[in-house]
C-alpha cells in the first residue's frame, strides 16, 4: 500500500518527529472501530487487516497529539495506537455499563499524548457538549461530550480538545428529518463558544475533530453567527486547498446500485433508486478551530489515505420510526463502509 502521506509532509516541509519547540497535533475520526478485529460495532465490523493499516497511518503522522472521534472503547484505542501513549476517553464512555473496557455499542470522543511530552500535559474534560438530543423517534440520549489535555506549547497555554458534534446538518441547508439534529448541533456550538470565552484570555484554545459542519464556507450562519466574533484570533485550517480526503477515488455508482437492488427486492417493489453514500459528503466537516493562537507558524494539512468502499450489507437503507425503509423523493439513502475511515487524518504543526 502506497501513503500519501509521505507527499504530504514533503510539500508541507515537515519532519517525521515533533518540533523540539512546538507540537505536532493530528485528528481523526476512524469510523466505528470497535474493541478489535471481527467485533460488531454500531452493525459494522473491521478484519484484522484494518486494524493493522490505521496503525500503520497513526504512524505515519508522527503526531504528538492525537484527537480521535468514533471510537468504542479504550482497548479499540490502544490497538491502533500501540505502546507509549496516554489515552483519555469522554467521561460518558468511562461511565457506561462497561466503564469502557470494552464496546458498548455506542461510539465517543478520545484524546491520546506522548508518553513523556513537554508542556506539562493534563487531561479535561468538557461535559456540557454531551447535551440530551432526542431523535425523530422520540428517544432521548445524551450526545458526545469533549475531552482535552492541557499543555504549554512555546511559553503560551494551550487547550486541546477532541470533539465530535451532532452529524446531518452540514451546513445551512435542512434535509427533511433533519431539523431536531439541527437544532442540537447548534446548541452544542453554543455550549464550545461559551466554554472558549471562560479559559483565561492569555491562553490558546485548538478545538480538533469532526464538527459535522462546513465552516470553511464564509455564509455558514454558525460560523457567521457564533465563531466570527472572535475576529481576528481565529483560525479554520486546513483550508480548501490542502484538503483530498478520498479526492483520487472514483466510485462505480451504477454498479453500486445495481448490487443494492439485487440483494434489496423492495427498491425495484416500490420504483425506488438507491442513493449510494459516498464519503466526499464528508469534505470539509472536519477542522482545528484555533483561538488566540498568536504569532505561532502553524502548518496544517489533511492526509489522503489510500482508502477502499464495500458494502457490508448491500441494500441496506435507513429505515424510519415504524421499521419500513426510509424514502426521500424517490431515493432511499444506501451505505456502504468507507475504509480504514470515511474521513480523513488533519495534521497541525504548532512550531
């Protein structure tokens, strides 16, 4: 398997070790990786093979910080991370039934440093995103919540926090359905923005991960309306520019929807086409959102992996609150399994 990578940090000028005065911070949301090789997670399951290639990429990166989103507990976490890191999960998953040794079928937000970094690192937790959302069903469960470290990065105090906000609502834009996600997510923005104004004003905040939101577009209303009072103190990276996720994939639509039909009768029953998931929805969602980070050189990129798509229950369909399949227009939304991830890895070099 060939790594983009390697490209990516020629270009970009970095090295394959941390700045001896800076920090490397990477992020990514792996998709669903349970606790190991052939474990169901969320109705998904990943070979040994997988577990090996996201290892292989975390190397790659050569990050000293790693925020991490969908993640199923601690031992998933420590497979693909290997020895020599501290890893802190989200309190809701250290206070699930299995105090997160092991899957519960749910997924959370994680932060992993260095053994022996520089900068005095310690771990925070930032609660208040794990909001109750209650769904288009009518069930009600608290949502992901924020986890960090703390560390001095060149003589200035930096929050590093690791999050994953409510998904379906992209930008501003409503898909039917949607609208309850909507309105969780911005509250969620809400609870960020309030959070950032209390850390002392001398201190830089890094907010990492997948924010399920295009904040890169200038007309975002969440942007315009919550991050953009902050000025000139904040940064979006990577930008537009630097970003491939999965942008050398081309994917065989029709053939992906003539293998949904075959094993999903219900589609040619009821005149209905498979919409295929694709990936490249996911452009321009993930980010490092950087407050107050001064006259710091900061070089950011997005790493494209060498990534590949199947279907892991062809023809499955999202399914509404009465079990039948869920049909917009006359689409019905079909996904397929992204990998090792449906998103990319973000590297920033603080120097």
């Amino acid at each position: 398997m060939k790594f983009l990578l390697f490209l990516a940090l020629a270009v970009c000028g970095m090295s394959a070790s941390a700045h001896a005065a800076g920090v490397r911070i990477a992020s990514w949301n792996i998709a669903n990786l349970a606790s190991g090789p052939d474990k169901a997670l969320r109705g998904f399951s990943r070979p040994a093979i997988d577990y090996e290639t996201i290892k292989n990429h975390i190397h790659l990166l050569g990050a000293d910080i790693i925020a991490l989103q969908e993640i199923g507990s601690m031992p998933g976490a420590k497979r693909v991370l290997g020895e020599g890191w501290t890893i802190a999960f989200e309190t809701r998953c250290q206070q699930n039934a299995k105090q997160c040794n092991d899957d519960n079928d749910d997924i959370y937000t994680a932060i992993a440093y260095r053994d022996g970094l520089a900068g005095n690192p310690s771990v925070f937790q930032v609660d208040e995103l794990s909001i109750n959302h209650t769904d288009e069903c009518g069930s009600t469960r608290p949502i992901r919540g924020g986890v960090g470290v703390k560390l001095d990065i060149n003589g200035q105090t930096t929050w590093i926090l690791s999050v994953h906000l409510k998904a379906t609502c992209k930008d501003n834009s409503v898909e039917p359905g949607t609208q309850d996600d909507c309105v969780t997510q911005k509250k969620q923005f809400e609870v960020l923005k309030q959070w950032i104004d209390t850390r002392p004003a001398s201190d830089a905040v890094i907010v990492a991960g997948d924010f399920n939101r295009r904040l890169l577009t200038s007309s975002d209303n969440i942007r315009r309306d919550i991050l953009s009072s902050y000025g000139t103190k904040l940064k979006i990276l990577p930008d537009e520019k630097t970003r491939s996720c999965w942008g050398t994939h081309r994917f065989d639509f029709p053939a992906l929807q003539a293998e949904a039909k075959r094993n999903n009768p219900a589609f040619d029953a009821q005149g209905v086409t498979p919409r295929i998931y694709s990936p490249t929805s996911n452009f321009g969602i993930d980010h490092f959102v950087l407050i107050n980070s001064g006259a710091q050189r900061l070089i950011a990129d997005q790493i494209e992996t060498d990534g590949y798509y199947r279907f892991e229950k062809p023809g499955e369909t999202l399914k509404t609150c009465t079990g039948e399949m869920l049909v917009q227009g006359n689409r019905a939304l079909t996904f397929g399994q992204s990998y090792p991830s449906d998103h990319c890895p973000m590297l920033l070099s603080v120097e």
